[in-house]
C-alpha cells in the first residue's frame, strides 16, 4: 500500500497540529537547552571516525552489496515475504497504553 504525499496546506496543518507537543522546562533547564543549541558538544573521536567513514564510502561509489545464487535468492525472498512468526510477548506489549498517552 502506498500513500500519496499530503499536499493541501490545511490538511498538513490539522495533520501537523495533531502531532506536537509542549514541552514545559524549568527556566534553568530552558537555558541548558539553549546553551546546547547554541554551543554543540565536540563530537566524539568514535562519531568522528564514523562520519569519516560514511563521507569515504559516499564519495567512493562503493555501496555495501552482496549477490545471491538464484536459490539463495528464493529463499530469501520466501523469509521476507513470509507472514511473521508469533509473539506473544510483542503482541501484549504493543497492546499496552503508551506512557505519554496518561
């Protein structure tokens, strides 16, 4: 099933109207959220080797690939395709009220 994009400015904005929230910060916390836009933390040495690596990959060309026999494929497509196994654990969780829901 697709969905066409939601194109008519007033139903974007009954649409968009029903997803936001308000948040409420204290004065002290208001001012942290503030202070972070404004001054980011440095990145990490871990978050900058990976955008490093992201940024090679991208300009190489060279995407992550692999390449199945015509058997491999089948069956691949037969596990996608196939309804999902049961859980019960996952059921009863998605059946629970969210938290921000109260």
């Amino acid at each position: 099933m697709t969905r066409e994009p939601l194109t008519d400015p007033l139903l974007l904005a009954q649409a968009t109207e029903l997803i936001v929230e308000t948040i409420q910060l204290s004065a002290e916390d208001q001012r942290a959220v503030a202070d972070s836009l404004l001054n980011p933390p440095r990145p990490s040495p871990a978050m900058v080797r990976a955008a490093e690596r992201h940024k090679r990959l991208i300009r190489s060309g060279n995407e992550p690939r692999f390449v199945l026999d015509k058997r491999s494929w089948e069956e691949f497509v037969a596990e996608i395709d196939a309804p999902p196994a049961d859980n019960p654990s996952l059921r009863t969780l998605l059946a629970r009220k969210p938290a921000w829901e109260d």
